[in-house]
C-alpha cells in the first residue's frame, strides 16, 4: 500500500520551545544574514564565495571574471530556500528585501531561452551540456527549483517561481527519450527530487515524468558519461583505478534496478535516493520502491555511523564496503547526513514505518547540528568521530578533518544546507493524511494539521527528557500516531490521567476517538546506554558509544584531560545525567567514572609491564556541540575496561 502521508506547511507550525526554538531564532538572526555577508564576500579572514559577484556579471551588472566552484550557485539557492522557510513561519522584512533583491538580479542573469548558469554563462559560453558528468548545471536546476516551490509556497510571490519552471522547461525540451533529445542525465543528482517538488507544486506531471527518465536513464547502455569521457579523456574524474573509480562514483556504473547497494560519493548517493523515493511513491512505482528499500536498509545498516554520519573515506567523500566506519578518517560530510534526513522522511512518506524516522533522527540531532557552532558563524564540513590535533598536520589521511570550524568555505555547499534543514524542521516532525496525523519529532509549540483535522499544542523539554504532554484543540475522529523510537526501552501513554496500553502499528502508538480538551501524556524513558557496533566495524572492538535519548555523547579534551584514547570505561560504571544551564547553550551532560592506564616507565618498550590504572571522572557533553570550546581532543568511541 503507497500512503499519502504529506509533511505539514511550515506556516501551521509554531515552535516555542527552547531546542528547536533557540535554533530557529539563531537561524533567523544570525546564520542567514551572516551567510549573506559570506555570499556577498564581505566575511574578514574567511574563503570567498564569489556567488553575488558571478550573477552580477551574469546579469551585466559588472564586468569580471567566474569566481569560484562550477556549483557555485547552488550556495545562493539554498540560502534563498532557508530564507523561504524563515518567511514563511513568520515575517522578516530584512530577508525579505534581500531575497527580492537577488531574485530580480537572477531574472536579469536568466538568459531568453530559460538557461541560467553563471559558470558556463560567465567563464563558459558555447559550451553548455558538454561536461554534465562533472559541471553540475542540472545540479543547480535542481538547487534553484527547490528555491523557487519554497519561496512560492511562503510569500505567493511566483518570480522565483517564473525562473526554475522556465528553466525547467529548457531542460524537459533537451532531455528524454525523444530521437532529438538529450540521453544524459545529472552528474550531481538533485534535480530529480526537485522535479517531483515541481510537479506537485505546478500539477505538471510531466516535471515527474523526466524525474523518472532520469531516474531510470542512468546508468544504461551505451553509458552516457563513458561517452562523455570519450570525447574529453582529460576529466580530473572519475578518481583513480580503485574500486571507486569510473561510473561507480555517480552510482551510473549499471542501471538502478541492478543497484545492490550504495556506493560512491555519499550526498550524490542519497540525493539520488531520495529522487528515486520521490518517483516511486508519485507514480506508484514498486520496482523504484523496492530499490529504495534495499539503498536504505544497506546504508542504516551497514555503511552509517552511530552519530547519522554517513560517507566514510575522503577519497571520493564516498561509501566504501559493508562495515568500514574508521572513527579519526571518516568523512561524514555534513551535506551527507542532512541527505540522509532527506531519503529517510521521503521513505517514511512512503512506508509509514517509524524504523525510517529513527535514522531521520539519528543524522538531524547528532552530524547535521554538529555542522554548525553556537554562534552560527563556523561550520564543520568533515565530522570525525575522533580527534587528536596534533596528529592531523603528519596525516596524509587526514588532511580532510579540521579541528576546528571554519568561517566559511570556497566550496560552501554544507552551511545554507544547514539552515534550510533547521528553518523547515517541522515538515520532519509532523506528516498527516486525510485519516491520521504523524508525530515522528518531539518539538515543543502548537501545530494545525488540516489534512488530518487536527490542531495541538505540544510541550516537552525534549530531547533532554522524554516527557511529552499533547493537548488537542481540535479533532475530528482521525488517528494520531505517537512514534516509538529505538533507543526507547519502555514508553507509557496516559489520556486524560488514564493510563492506556494502545494498539501499535509499525514502531507507533495509535491514538484513535481523541476529542477536543483531550490531554495526552507520553512519557519515554530516557537512560543512558552503551552502544556497541557489530563485530565486522574493526575500529570499534571492545569500544562503546554513549547515548541518550536521541543524542550521542562525547568525551572532550576539555573536561577530560589529553590522551583520551588512554580512558576506559568500567563494565559496571554508573552513570549521572545533569543538567547544565551554563554550559554549551544549556545541555545535559553525563558523569562517570573512568579508568586511565598509565605506563610504569618512559620506556618506548618494556617487556612484561604491567600499566596502572588510576580512577578519574568523566565527564560526555552533547556530540552535537563539541568543539565550542577551543582545539582539543574528542572521542565518541570508549574503550571499555573488561577486566
């Protein structure tokens, strides 16, 4: 059965409590008017964008020279769709008059026929659909068509609108099956999910049905890129003779129903997933549904960190093989866990099944927010699971990892997906259909699901602690699904102070009969556990991970001493959780006790040593906010003392 769970409008959804609120606002008042600085070249001691200047000279405003990536643009269009969603959960006329200023600037740039691209209209003339392998335009034709659906949906304003579907309509005349028409297909999938946001936002099938060409052209014989490669054999791509040379990168190596599992270049990868998700549950397609199953089972279960990181090696920023999760190389972009939300709301659309929500928050709260400090001024574009500063300048391995967060990027594709994940959070907490209403994150505010015919107000301190108060404003009869998250031993409901034991559908509690005045009470307990990962993830022998509630915990330097590799962590350790109102922005941390072995010599070597063990607290914080305290060590993996 294909549901029709649809996420709610962001304009129904009031958020007031202090997690998602306090990220909201820092959204609103500093990461989008900072990050328009950064667009606009205007950051002291940071890597230039280019991006305002290349649409100036697109649009014949200046003269000059292409700065920057190939993608460039893509930058300002996710910040515009950040923005979008900013105005639409509320006004702010500075964004506004912005974003207004920089859509008439891209209507300027748009050439008559609907193309717009700054670094082929710019630095390439004449050369347009030559590389689309490598050159990313229909990447930033889908970057630029999600703008423009989010900016239509929050103000009623079309220009933006106007651009992409002209644009759109260039690409659907070039592209297809036609004896004419173009056989290739995104080097950078994006654009196949856009297509199906445009198509639901216009009623334009056919914005859908070059989704599925897409979808389905990639890969096929005679492959579209191994002729591209023939015409120009000197492409810096595709990476080397390994195993992740050639078409595997592109995931274009074989057709998508022959796709076994995910590899390749992580956010291409999921981008496309979450494409194919799109296109399956729109067309009703269970050949493309059962191939999103197997990519997410594979990548949830076997290629993703315990923090939602996912994309293990710097080479290719790519998935390897089944288990390889090293903990100091990792890669773990950023854009690639927020890719990862992307695919596992599109599945839980289809699926209805919580199992989908679990992973969507798995990568939200733990890699995705750890991509931005507390300031909202520093981004992480690389996320380690381990640390060690010092070490980073002598590994060629490493030269990825940062120990610190950066002003910006020349390649900036992380810190506007950011913000366009945090400003539009409530299209992943809430999904509704005509007979129910979905609460897969636990966020504190009021919500009006017309769908579904539910309003509510929602308190909770989550994810601090599990409790959960829900008061219906308003229903008519429907169904309300509470999710159950895995990390969650035991959950107990209460409506109107009676205790109830509900039925449960696929990892939900099912409310049904609710009325006005009801009050809902769900509490989940919240204890600390070890987690440990599977024999096959080598790195992780003898280690656990701590978490609590939806967080993963890490040890810092900071609290902990140097040398955090030296700790481990006693089998019977007790464990206490403490707020802490002054540290980090607020945040509960969790104490312990530790043990440090020691050597008895200065020795390099000694035979038959024995080292000490000597006791020490510790002390975890939130993986989520480390480093906002300056350059040192970090461990998400203890080992754990067996002895």
């Amino acid at each position: 059965m294909y549901l029709s769970d649809k996420p709610t409008a962001i304009a129904n959804v009031k958020i007031s409590d202090a997690f998602w609120g306090g990220y909201q606002k820092l959204i609103r008042e500093s990461v989008l008017p900072y990050q328009w600085e950064a667009l606009n070249d205007r950051i002291a001691d940071a890597d230039r964008s280019g991006c305002i200047h290349n649409f100036l000279i697109a649009a014949g405003r200046k003269q000059g020279e292409h700065y920057g990536w190939y993608f460039q643009d893509s930058d300002l269009y996710k910040w515009i769709e950040a923005v979008a969603y900013v105005l639409e959960a509320g006004n702010d006329d500075a964004l506004r008059e912005e974003a207004d200023w920089v859509i008439r600037l891209m209507e300027e740039a748009q050439r008559p026929d609907g193309y717009l691209d700054t670094f082929y209209q710019v630095a390439h003339p004449g050369e347009e659909w030559t590389c689309l392998r490598e050159y990313h335009e229909l990447y930033c034709a889908g970057h630029l068509i999600e703008a423009a659906v989010a900016y239509s949906n929050a103000t009623g304003d079309d220009r933006l609108l106007g651009v992409a579907t002209r644009f759109a309509d260039l690409i659907m005349e070039r592209f297809g099956d036609g004896d004419e028409q173009c056989k290739g297909y995104p080097g950078h999938e994006e654009l196949e999910l856009a297509l199906v946001k445009l198509s639901e936002k216009t009623g334009n099938q056919e914005y859908a049905d070059l989704a599925a060409h897409f979808v389905y052209q990639r890969g096929t014989e005679p492959n579209y890129f191994k002729e591209e490669l023939k015409r120009d054999p000197t492409t810096r791509y595709p990476w080397g003779d390994g195993p992740l040379a050639g078409m595997r990168y592109f995931q274009a190596d074989r057709p998508v129903t022959q796709q076994e599992r995910a590899y390749g270049h992580a956010v291409r990868a999921c981008y496309f997933y979450s494409g194919i998700a799109d296109v399956a549950r729109i067309n009703r397609d269970d050949t493309l549904r059962g191939v999103a199953r197997r990519m997410f089972d594979n990548v949830s279960e076997k290629q993703m960190y315990v923090t939602g990181a996912i994309g293990s090696s710097g080479y290719g920023e790519a998935f390897t093989y089944d288990y390889d999760l090293p903990n100091d190389s990792v890669y773990g972009e950023t854009c690639a866990s927020i890719a990862l939300a992307f695919f596992a709301r599109r599945m839980l659309q289809m699926e209805g099944d919580s199992r989908y929500a679990d992973v969507m928050e798995r990568a939200i709260y733990n890699t995705a927010l750890a991509g931005m400090s507390l300031s909202g001024t520093n981004f992480f574009y690389v996320n380690p699971l381990e640390i060690d500063p010092e070490t980073l300048p002598y590994d060629y391995y490493k030269k990825h990892v940062l120990p610190q967060r950066p002003k910006w990027y020349g390649c900036a594709c992380c810190p506007p997906n950011i913000a366009r994940l945090v400003s539009s959070i409530s299209q992943y907490a809430y999904l509704e259909n005509s007979d129910a209403a979905k609460i897969n994150l636990f966020i504190g505010g009021s919500a009006v699901l017309p769908v579904s015919g539910f309003r509510f107000d929602v308190e909770t301190d989550y994810p601090w602690n599990g409790n959960v108060t829900v008061r219906i404003r308003e229903s008519r009869g429907g169904k309300l699904f509470l999710r159950m998250p895995d990390w969650c031993p035991e959950a107990s409901v209460e409506v109107n102070g009676k205790v109830l034991t509900p039925k449960t559908e696929k990892g939900y509690f099912v409310l049904d009969g609710l009325r006005e005045g009801d009050v809902i009470r769900y509490s989940m307990q919240m204890p600390v556990r070890r987690v440990r990962a599977f024999e096959k993830v080598k790195e992780n022998a003898g280690c656990v991970a701590i978490q609590r509630g939806p967080v993963v915990y890490c040890a810092e330097e900071v609290d902990n001493g140097k040398e955090l590799y030296n700790l481990y962590l006693p089998q019977d350790a007790r464990f206490d959780v403490e707020w802490r109102e002054d540290l980090l922005g607020g945040v509960n941390v969790i104490r312990t006790g530790a043990v440090r072995l020691t050597s008895v010599s200065e020795a390099l070597y000694c035979y038959d040593e024995v080292p000490e063990k000597r006791e020490q607290p510790l002390m975890l914080i939130p993986y989520f906010r480390w480093n906002n305290r300056g350059i040192g060590e970090m461990r998400v993996y203890l080992k754990e003392d067996v002895l």
